[in-house]
C-alpha cells in the first residue's frame, strides 16, 4: 500500500465523484430538454442504470460518502434519462401502430 497523506483518499473520492457526476449532467439535461433518444441503446441504458444502482449500494455498505453521493445524484439522472427512453419508445411505437386517417378522398 501506498503511504499517504491524512485526509487525501477521501478527499480524491470526493474530487473523483465531483468531476464524474457534473461530466453526466450536461447531457443528462440535454436528453431531458429535448427528448432525442434515438442514440440511447434501451439494453445498455438500463445496464448502466443498474450497475449505478449497484454502485450506489456497495458504497452503503462501505459506509463512503463519496461513492454514496456521486451515485444518488447519477441513479437519479440515470433512472429520469432512462424512463424518458422507454417513455418516448412506447410513444413512437404507439403512433407507428395506430393507422393514420386520411381525407376520405
């Protein structure tokens, strides 16, 4: 093991969960703006939504703060991006099924 200073591996935990979780925001925030997720794979968004949550418990039972707080923060965003995905899909998919009604002419 590393010698290091007191304080430090939280403080690189706290610094690490920052920068990860305010990378995710942006677009977090874009997604939900406009709604486009036609770039979002369903499989691999609830994969990651999953592993986030997974994160989020280990950190629990760790008892990190760091870890606790960067993934509260991206299961929500994550969880929100998520059920727009599946949101907008059903919508499509409703909309694709129903016949369009046309003049009658």
């Amino acid at each position: 093991m590393i010698p290091t200073l007191p304080g430090l591996p939280e403080t690189l935990g706290y610094l690490a969960a920052l920068l990860t979780t305010s990378a995710f925001v942006p677009q977090a925030v874009l997604t939900l703006r406009t709604r486009d997720v036609s770039g979002i794979s369903l499989t691999m968004y609830g994969a990651f939504t999953l592993g986030v949550a997974l994160w989020l418990l280990y950190g629990i039972v760790i008892g990190q703060w760091p870890v606790i707080l960067a993934n509260a923060v991206t299961l929500a965003l994550a969880t929100t991006i998520l059920v727009t995905k599946v949101q907008v899909d059903r919508s499509q998919s409703a909309r694709e099924r129903t016949p369009s009604r046309g003049t009658g002419r």
